[in-house]
C-alpha cells in the first residue's frame, strides 16, 4: 500500500464499524458472478472490519479469507464475523498460495495500493479464469447537502478515483474491466454519520483543531437540515464495483 493513511484505520475501529455502511448483496454477488465453474475461495483483501466479508460469507458455499494491513481491523473482523481466517498483508505482498483462490475482493481499499503491484500479486494467487473484484460505496453528491457534507469533511482518494474520468487501474494478468452501479439510501443518526467522519483517514490524521472545527461544521448542517437527536436522515448511495478476468 501506498500512503501511510492506509494504515491508520485502527486508531478508528470502532467508529469504522459503527460508521460505515455495509455493501449491497446484490453488488457482491455481480462481482463473484463469473467465477470459475464450482469456484468458492474468496480473499477479501484490506478487508477492515468486515464490512464487505459480512456480505462474502452470504454466498453459497463460500470460503472466505480476510486480509488486512492492520491486525486492529483483523481484531475488529474476528468479533464480527466469527471464524473467518485472517491473515496480516497487503494487496501487493499476500500471505496466500499461488494459484489457492478463485476471486480475490477488495472494499474501500484499491485507491490505496500499487495497481500494477497489485494486479501481479493477485493474479499470482488467482486461478486461471478467475476473478479480481472492486467495491466502493460512494456517498451520491447529486445531494446538495450531502455535496456540502463532503466538503466539509474533505474528499477522500476513494471518491476521486470512483467520480474520475478513468475510474481504477487493474493490470495484467487481468483483462477487460466490467462496471457495475446501484443506487440505495441508509437512514443514519447524527452520531453515526459523526462515526462515519471520524473513520476517515482525512480526519484520524488530522490535528485536533481541524477536527474539531470539522466537527462543528457538520453539527451546523445537521442542524440546517433538522437532524435532531433521536431522528434520522436518509444518506444516499451509489455502491460502484468493478470486475476483472485473470487470463
């Protein structure tokens, strides 16, 4: 991985947990969807606290392994997601056999490594025919407030890749990249869109003063948009995935 921010989720784990959403089954199922004939080995790749693992384990017969960076977020991962093996590595550096998965999945995670490194690691430990898959969940900033939500908590290297012109890199051994896109909402307190800030990379790095002025400016907008206490707000989403063939 590529920048130190990659690694500093741990420090928020439980805001990670309380804060991020969870992926749509259906967008994870469209990434696994053509997957070698019997093929069941999936590794979720800077896997976190779960959040997409959670999703992983849903499909049929699967066997999921997680990989993280962080052993915080592996931690995190055991609690949530019970029996899951878990392994300390990154996408360019996998503890994994070569040739030993039919799909290796990534979440939140591909702006932060080496594309190329990456795409040769994972093509290492994939079988022939089988698949390299990338999700986003992407708050949707058609939303004037949630724009101004984003503005106020600063963009992150995520959204700038997914809302490019190009959208993410994945190289050989992988081939022609497929797109898929969802559109869902997810009703959230204020606390839990403050969990959501807190375990951005921007803001665990930031010094306490920006952070605090962060803060107050989305206090000041939940009050603009009559988010009380005890109420909830719908946030939008567009979840983004990508899929590619190993060759």
């Amino acid at each position: 991985m590529t920048d130190d921010r990659a690694t500093s989720f741990g420090a928020e784990a439980g805001s990670y947990e309380a804060g991020r959403p969870e992926y749509p089954f259906e967008a994870v199922a469209w990434m696994l969807e053509t997957m070698p004939e019997g093929g069941r080995r999936v590794a979720d790749v800077g896997a976190g606290t779960g959040k997409l693992t959670r999703a992983l384990v849903k499909a049929p017969d699967a066997e999921v392994v997680a990989v993280d960076p962080d052993p915080a977020m592996l931690a995190a991962l055991r609690e949530g997601v019970p029996g899951i093996p878990t392994f300390v590595g990154t996408a360019e550096r996998l503890p994994l056999p070569d040739a030993s998965v039919d799909a290796v999945v990534l979440g939140q995670a591909w702006h932060w490594v080496d594309p190329v490194a990456a795409s040769a690691e994972i093509g290492r430990v994939v079988r022939p025919g089988g698949v390299l898959g990338l999700i986003w969940n992407i708050r949707d900033e058609r939303v004037e407030w949630v724009r101004r939500l984003t503005e106020i908590m600063h963009s992150s290297p995520a959204e700038e890749m997914v809302n490019g012109p190009t959208g993410p890199r994945i190289a050989e051994p992988f081939g022609s990249v497929e797109t898929g896109r969802w559109e869902w909402t997810r009703p959230m307190t204020r606390e839990q869109l403050h969990h959501m800030a807190s375990s951005r990379s921007h803001l665990i790095t930031a010094s306490e003063e920006e952070r605090a002025q962060i803060r107050r400016g989305m206090d000041a907008l939940f009050d603009e948009v009559g988010l009380v206490d005890g109420s909830t707000v719908d946030l939008p989403y567009v979840t983004t995935a990508f899929r590619a063939m190993r060759g």
